[in-house]
C-alpha cells in the first residue's frame, strides 16, 4: 500500500529544479473561492449537495475521507456528466486548500497552467485543455502537486485514486 501511494504521488508530482524557484503570480484567493463555493451551504449548490456533510467540511486532513465519501456518491448521479466540470473543479480547489493549508514548510500556492508552463516547459507540453491541469500547486522550489487532477481521477476512476492519502503523502513531511 506505502509504494502504491509513493507511486501515486510521484505521478501526481513533478519536481521543478532549484534554478526555476522565482516568486510567481499565484491564484490563492481565487481557487480558495471556489473551494468556499464546495465548503459552505451559501451561494449556488454543489451538485450532488445532498451528500455533503458541511460541518465536516472544515479543511482539515480528516475532512477529505469525507470528500472521498462525496466523490463515490457524486460519481453515481445520473447528472455527473453535466456536473462533471463543476464537482471537479469545486472538491478540487477544496483539496488542494487543504493541502494549502495543511504545508507549514513547502508553502504551495496556487498557479495557472501557463505560468506553470514557463516553470517548466518540458514537464507541460501540451494539456492546455485538460481541466485537471488549469491550475496547479506550486511549492517554489521542489515541484508541483495536481489536486484537480486528482479529483476528476476519483471522478473517472473511483476510489483507488482517493484524496485522502493523495494528500497525506503530499503532507507527510510538514509540521505544525
């Protein structure tokens, strides 16, 4: 189980050389947005709203095996296809959040696609298009992290690609 989550991770991470560490223009307020859009019961309703818990909801590391509990649901509704780019994007932000949030050492913030291109041109070659791939999570220095990736894999997959462990690997090294 250990080299399937290291495994998971390192395909869901890529590392950026030391020469590429530069301050970015970064996306936090926006993704953070529409992870609020995903956390709270105000504003327009999350599809498949009914199987959130929102008092769980509360960005912390356990709040995600809620998440994966959402995902197994919301991947059933007979609307996913419609909703498709709304959950994904939406529990996407809110797992990335908490992996924001969660980095006391690494400080990932997030980026777009192109800016992530001209961090590193040979890692982001093509994928302009790919939902899982608009923004990403920059630490600075050592690589990137694909939270919304992840998601619309749960979405397409199902559990094995749970957010849970993909964050808990990713969070595996920082402390309070």
């Amino acid at each position: 189980m250990i080299r399937r989550l290291a495994a998971l991770a390192a395909l869901l991470t890529c590392a950026v050389p030391a020469a590429f560490a530069q301050a970015v223009e970064n996306h936090n307020e926006d993704l953070a947005s529409i992870a609020l859009l995903f956390s709270e019961k105000d504003g327009p309703p999350t599809p498949g709203a009914e199987y959130l818990d929102y008092g769980k909801l509360d960005y912390s590391l356990e709040s995600l095996k809620h998440v994966n509990e959402y995902l197994k649901k919301a991947r059933e509704m007979k609307t996913i296809d419609r909703d498709w780019k709304k959950v994904t994007l939406r529990a996407g932000a809110y797992v990335g959040e908490v992996i924001r949030r969660g980095s006391r050492k690494s400080k990932p913030v997030w980026i777009d696609f192109e800016t992530a291109k001209k961090l590193s041109p040979k890692f982001f070659t093509g994928g302009e298009d790919e939902l899982g791939l608009v923004f990403v999570l920059y630490d600075g220095k050592d690589g990137f992290s694909f939270p919304i990736a992840k998601v619309q894999k749960f979405l397409a997959n199902g559990p094995e690609d749970d957010v849970y462990s993909f964050a808990s690997y990713l969070l595996r090294d920082e402390t309070n």
